[in-house]
C-alpha cells in the first residue's frame, strides 16, 4: 500500500502508481534501476527533439523510470512546455518536484488529469512543509491549473482549485469522463490535506462525479483510494475524518442527495479494507460498531440493486460494485439482499455465460460469430471475469449464515443456472465443433470458471443442506439438484476438485440411504426421446444432428451412468423399465469407450441388485433384459463393446438369474455360437494360431476363457447345458485346437476345489478326451481298408456323446 498522507510529494506519484490499475492486484514492481546513459540519451532527445515521435519515446523512457529520477530547475524547464502536448506522461515527473514549478503556467493549459495531480502535489507540500515562501509561486500555478480565482481571495490554495474544478465537472462545464489514476491521485492527496469542511465538499463532490462516469474502473479506483486515505487517518488518528466519510455515504445522504450508488459502495468498501489492513498492520483492535456504517450503505445499495418491478438506475454496475468490492472487506455481516445481489452479479455480469451463448447459437451469421468470440476476449482480460473466484468466496460465506428463504433463492439460481449453461454450450458445440474451434477455446475458457464456482459453491451447500447434525435440518432433495447440477456440466470438468470429489461424495451417499432422493435422481435424467433428439433451438434447424457425437450431452449422460450404480437398489422395478432399460441399452454400443463401460456396469449393477417389495417383478425384468443384453452386446463384440464390460456382465447374469433360467442357457449358447464365429475368422485350420495359444490376446481366446470360467460359476441346473455345448464345440476343432483347449480345461479343472462339480468334470473331461483321441484316430485310417472298425467306432463314439 502506498504511503499514507502528509509525506513528501514524490509519494503523490507513488498513488498514482497504486491506482494506475483498474484491479485490485499489486501494483507492479518497478523496473531495474536504468543505465545513465539511457536516462541522459532520453533527457539529451527532449532538449533538441529530432522528431515528435523521438520526444515521445524520450518521455516514456523518463516515464518508466520516474521513481529514479532527482529533478532540477532545468529539467522541469524541459517538461513545462510539453505539459499540454503529454499531460499523463510530463505531469507524474513534474509532480515529483513540486517545489520547482514556475510562478506560472500557460493560461492556455486545460483542466486535465495531469492538472489535478499536480494540484495534488502542491497540496501535498504545503501539508508536508508548509513553508511560507512557496506560497507566491503555489499561488500563480493553481491559479491557473484551476481556471480562475477562488472565492474569499484564497486564489493560492490548491484545495480551493480542485474544489472548483470538480463543481465544474458536476455542473456538465468541464468533462468527467477523464477522471483517471492520475486525477484521483491528486484529488486524493487534496483530500489529505483539507481540512474537515473542504474535505465534507470535495468528497461529496467526488461521489457525485464518480457517478456520472458510469465507469466500473472508477469505481474500483475509488474503493483502493478512500483504502489509503483512511490509512492515513488511521495512523495520524484523524478519526473525525473517518467519520465524515461514513456521513457522506450514508443511506440518508445517498436518498437526500440521489447519488448514483456505486461510488458509495465502493467507498464504504474500501472502509472496510481500510479497516482490515490496519488491524493487522498497526495491531489495532476496532469496535464492530465502526463496521456499521459503512455496512448499511452496502446493504442500503444492494437492496436498491435488487428490487423487482422497480426501476433503478445503473443497476449493473451497482451489482458489479457490490460484489468486487466485498472482495476486499474481509467477514461482513450476512444480509438477504446482499447476498442476492452478490448472486446475480455473479452469474449476469461476472460469468455471463448462458446469455453471451445464447446470444451465439441463435444466430448463423459468421459475423455474429465473430462479434461473440471478441466479447469473450474482452471479458476474459476484464476485472469481473479475473474477481470470480473471490466473488464465489463471498457468495458463500454470505450464504453460510444466510437464513433458510434466502438459501433457497441462491441455490435455485444455480441450478438454473447450470442447467442454461447446459443447452446453450451444446448448442454451440454442435454447431461450431471443426469449423470454429478458436471460438469455443475463448469459450471453454469461461465456461470452465463457471465449472469451477458451480462446484465450489455446491461444496458449501453440502454442508449445511445434507448433513444430518445440522441446525438447519437435512435436506434429501438437495443432493439430487446437485448432481443434476454437476451432470450438465461434466463437459467442462477437467480437474478432480477436492470440493467436487466432496459434493458428489456426500450426494451419492444421501442417494443410498434415500429411496425419494433416488427415485427423483432416475426421474431427473433425460428421456430416450430428448437424448436422440436434436436441441429444440432454431439455429439448429436444417443441420443434420447425430446424437452420439453430442460430445457435451454424451459427458452428461456418463455422468449419470456413473451414479446410477449407487442407488440402483432402491430404484422400484417399474422406473427401470419404464426410464432406465432404454436409455442403458442405448449406450451399449456407443462410440465412447467410457460410456459403453459405463453403461456395462450399470446392466452389471441392476443385475446384482435387489428388492424385497417387488422381487418376482425385478427377477422378470431381468430375465427380460438379459436376453436383449446379450445380444446387444455380442453383436459389437469385437470393436466397441469393451470385453471386460462383457464379462462382468455375463458373471452378474449367471450368478444372479434364477437357476436354470433361459436367459442362461441363451446366454451360454450365444456365447458357443460367437466362439464359432470368430474361431472361423481367426482361421482355426493354421496350426500357428494354437502354437501361440496360451499368450494370444485374439478375441475367440477371450470368449473361450469366459466359457470356461462360466464352468464354476453357473448353477447347477445350467451346468450340464454348458458342459454339452462345450463339448461340441470341442469336438468341431481340428486335433491341435482340441487339445490346447483340453489343456486349458485340466488345468482350470486341477486348480478348483469345487467338490461338488469337480468329480464331474474329471469323469467328463476324460470322455471328451476319448472323444477327441478317436475323432483323430479315425482321421488317420483307412476309409476302405477299415470301414467295419470305423462303423464300430462310430457306434461307441454316439453312445459317449449321448452320456456326454
């Protein structure tokens, strides 16, 4: 922070610096300190000019390194004349050197920035010095600087100047609109240095100005201005000075005076930081009672920037202000319309995202496209867009101590909020993904802050709205808008936040223990019809719409894919059938990995699951869904149906269905028939595909491995099915595909302590063997030499096939 008032005028220069942003980060660090010769190369071009444009580059040069420079008579000889050509550039140098001005300046000189930063540091070493002899020359150069003669022949007072030149900027004679870093600095240091009735008008003046300008950068200069004066007042204990602010911003003030409000705001704001800093700078403990204040013109504020069916002007800056600048006054006290205003700010003018996409999708023109991606550029370097995380940490902490009515109003708002933001990014996805990917990387870029306060302040809710030991009382409903809320935006998520892991954590196990919550959840999640349909917008007419490359829809639905496993258990078995069966089949075979899997461990889950109230219900409808099951899942196997998707879903099915289920036995066959298929592709005649065998990662090895795993897990009753259709299918192998799967049977049979099905497979695996020794031997004879002994052969193989 800058120094505070009544310090040498080179710290008038050092305001300016601090207000030179329109942010509220630190001022930058000064540059290295500069060669001499660089400073006198630049002195050396402002002497004997070659050039207006080498003039201009010796004064930024001068400029630059300001804080280094040690003016004389000489140089300010040298800047003088180019006041009014570089105002903002001469006068921060000249500014250093008050002392040194001429007894005169060009009557000509217009009323500009530089002008009342000067004026600020004449006033500024009459208050450091007050030394008699300056005052002549002070005299003549704020004569001047203010255009005129003060009242009460005070002409030689800079405070007078300045108070004329802003009665003049609110009569409309002199223009407000460049009401700089440069101009607040010195009307700052004016305030300093005036006494308490100058001050009362000049401050009442600058609120009144400030307003005019309509200007959000004045408004945050202003806050970080009145920060550093009260500072000053702080450390000199000019309380009374303080006190004077807190009456000119009051509530009564602002209606007596119809001010414009973001000015108050901002002023009572920087208070408040005011406040903060000096409590731990100086070690100060403040009475609460001297926060109230400046709190009630906040509040006053923004319940004006609330109000519905009412007209009030500038309500967007006013919101603006209201919520930056509660980002610099630490704790304040929880208030329904600040909080309110904060939220609106929030999503309407900080993260303005659904209307700036809305404003894209409906229209195709490219200029429109282009007109959008600059309003992104620009919003992406503005201060709401870089304050949305801090602004997120005041929504919170407001809502934290928010009373239950005004928590449901803000908590509304963003679901809703989530949920636009849903439908217009896949609507600008769709219609701009391969043909403008440079303006969805502007967009993605704000869309992923939006990810980010959505889920910071989901966090929060989580805390108060479904814990059970909470004051508040729990709130089940609660945890479904959140993950509704958290599913519209899983495009967007491409960090495993700490508070997201949290919120959903919490959600999902509110889901589990809540069959209402569950149930709402299902009923949450878009119909077949919605999710195969394109957007219901008119931009979208006439475009060809492909539902499975809906990239922002796709993540939607694999989020809830990923969630619906959790509750599956209280899900009533005519809400599966009715919303669940077709949307999970439907994602069977799509094209994201991640979904297919997804959705595999759904069918996984549902399979597994049970319940008491409708169990002969859930056990048809599983049956039912298991026969479509499998063939939707074989018909994309191999290619997208992942096989381990496959497998976990085929043990679910055996292990869970009744025993002796058709569903099993479809199962089992259509797994032996597939084997068949892809046995033929992979061309089982070629002896170097069973060299290979044991380390092959061909897909018939892989549904063969299943088969045989299927051996220890089917019931009893399906067990004798499967052992037959092994055993045929054994049996149509040439001799080498025979006996490395023989092999493989052994060793699975060896491995088992299934006491109950193991004296089987060995009495079985010894006839297929047998089978298999005489399918070769009668390969290798004689069709007409021995054709009774094959007859014979043929006889005893039938009767082994029949026991088998």
């Amino acid at each position: 922070m800058a120094t505070p008032p009544h310090l040498p005028p080179a710290a008038v220069v050092a305001l300016a610096d601090l207000l030179e942003s329109d942010t509220f980060a630190s001022p930058p660090p000064p540059p290295p300190p500069p060669a001499p010769s660089t400073i006198l190369s630049a002195w050396s071009h402002v002497r004997n000019p070659s050039s207006p444009t080498t003039t201009l580059a010796a004064l930024e040069t001068l400029y630059l390194h300001r804080r280094s420079l040690r003016l004389s008579s000489a140089h300010l000889s040298l800047l003088l004349p180019l006041l009014p050509l570089h105002p903002r550039l001469v006068s921060p140098l000249l500014a250093t050197s008050p002392h040194l001005l001429p007894s005169s300046l060009p009557a000509s000189l217009p009323v500009s920035p530089g002008n009342l930063l000067l004026l600020g540091a004449l006033a500024s070493a009459r208050g450091a010095k007050n030394l008699s002899s300056n005052a002549n020359s002070a005299s003549t150069t704020t004569e001047n600087l203010g255009h005129g003669e003060s009242d009460n022949g005070r002409d030689g007072d800079p405070v007078v100047a300045v108070t004329r030149i802003l009665d003049n900027m609110e009569q409309g004679s002199e223009s407000c609109h460049d009401l700089d870093h440069l101009a607040l600095a010195g009307i700052g240091y004016v305030l300093a240095c005036a006494d308490e009735l100058q001050f009362r008008k000049i401050l009442g003046s600058l609120v009144r100005v400030c307003g005019r300008t309509r200007n959000l950068s004045v408004g945050v200069r202003l806050l970080k201005l009145v920060e550093w004066l009260l500072l000053g007042f702080i450390e000199l204990r000019k309380m009374h000075k303080v006190q004077v602010l807190f009456e000119i911003i009051s509530p009564e003030m602002c209606e007596r005076q119809d001010y414009v409000l973001f000015p108050a705001v901002m002023a009572a704001c920087g208070a408040l930081r005011a406040f903060r800093v000096a409590s731990v700078r100086y070690r100060l403990d403040f009475d609460p009672r001297l926060k109230e204040a400046p709190e009630k013109t906040i509040q006053f504020a923004a319940d004006k920037a609330v109000l519905e069916g009412k007209y009030v002007a500038d309500k967007r800056i006013l919101r603006q202000c209201v919520a930056l600048g509660l980002t610099q006054c630490g704790q304040v006290t929880s208030h329904e319309s600040v909080l309110r205003c904060v939220c609106m700010a929030l999503l309407e003018e900080l993260l303005p995202l659904p209307d700036l996409l809305k404003m894209l999708v409906q229209s195709l023109d490219g200029n429109s496209a282009e007109v959008v991606k600059n309003q992104f550029k620009r919003h992406l370097d503005s201060i709401l867009f870089k304050e949305a995380g801090p602004v997120t940490g005041v929504l919170c902490n407001q809502y934290s101590f928010a009373s239950d009515k005004a928590k449901t109003f803000v908590e509304t708002c963003l679901w809703e909020y989530a949920q636009a933001l849903y439908c217009h990014l896949r609507a600008a996805v769709l219609l701009h993904q391969g043909k403008r990917d440079d303006l969805l990387t502007e967009i993605e870029k704000v869309a992923e802050a939006a990810f980010f306060m959505v889920v910071v302040f989901a966090a929060e809710v989580t805390k108060h709205r479904l814990n059970a030991k909470s004051s508040e009382g729990f709130h089940p409903e609660v945890a479904v808008r959140i993950l509704v809320a958290f599913s519209c935006l899983e495009h967007l998520r491409r960090l495993r936040l700490p508070e997201y892991t949290e919120a959903v954590r919490r959600a999902v196990l509110v889901n589990q223990e809540n069959a209402a919550a569950s149930v709402l959840f299902i009923e949450s999640i878009p119909s077949y019809t919605e999710l195969t349909s394109k957007p219901d917008l008119l931009s979208l007419d006439g475009t060809r719409y492909t539902w499975y490359r809906d990239e922002v829809q796709t993540s939607r639905i694999l989020f809830y894919l990923r969630v619906i496993p959790t509750c599956i258990n209280l899900i009533p078995t005519h809400i599966i059938r009715d919303k669940l069966a077709s949307i999970m089949f439907l994602y069977i075979q799509h094209s994201n990995e991640k979904v297919t899997r997804a959705s595999h461990s759904v069918v996984v889950s549902f399979l597994s699951s049970g319940n008491d109230t409708d169990q002969d219900d859930r056990i048809a409808l599983k049956e039912q869904l298991a026969f479509y099951y499998i063939k939707r899942t074989l018909e994309a196997y191999p290619g997208v149906t992942p096989f381990e998707g496959l497998a976990s879903g085929v043990a679910a099915l055996a292990r869970h269905l009744p025993a002796g289920s058709p569903a099993i036995l479809f199962c089992i066959h259509s797994l032996v028939v597939k084997a068949k298929d892809l046995c033929h592709d992979s061309k089982v005649q070629d002896k170097s595909l069973w060299r290979s065998w044991e380390g092959s990662t061909e897909p018939c090895k892989k549904i063969l491995d299943l088969l045989l795993r299927l051996i220890f897990v089917v019931d009893i009753q399906s067990f004798p099915y499967l052992l037959k259709e092994l055993a045929e299918f054994v049996s149509l192998l040439p001799k080498e595909g025979q006996d490395v799967l023989l092999d493989d049977m052994h060793a699975h049979v060896a491995e088992s302590d299934d006491v109950t099905r193991k004296p089987v497979l060995v009495s079985w695996l010894q006839s297929l063997s047998y089978i298999s020794s005489q399918a070769a031997r009668r390969e290798s004879l004689d069709k007409d030499a021995n054709a009774c002994s094959v007859r014979t052969d043929e006889l005893s193989l039938n009767r082994t096939m029949a026991r088998l």
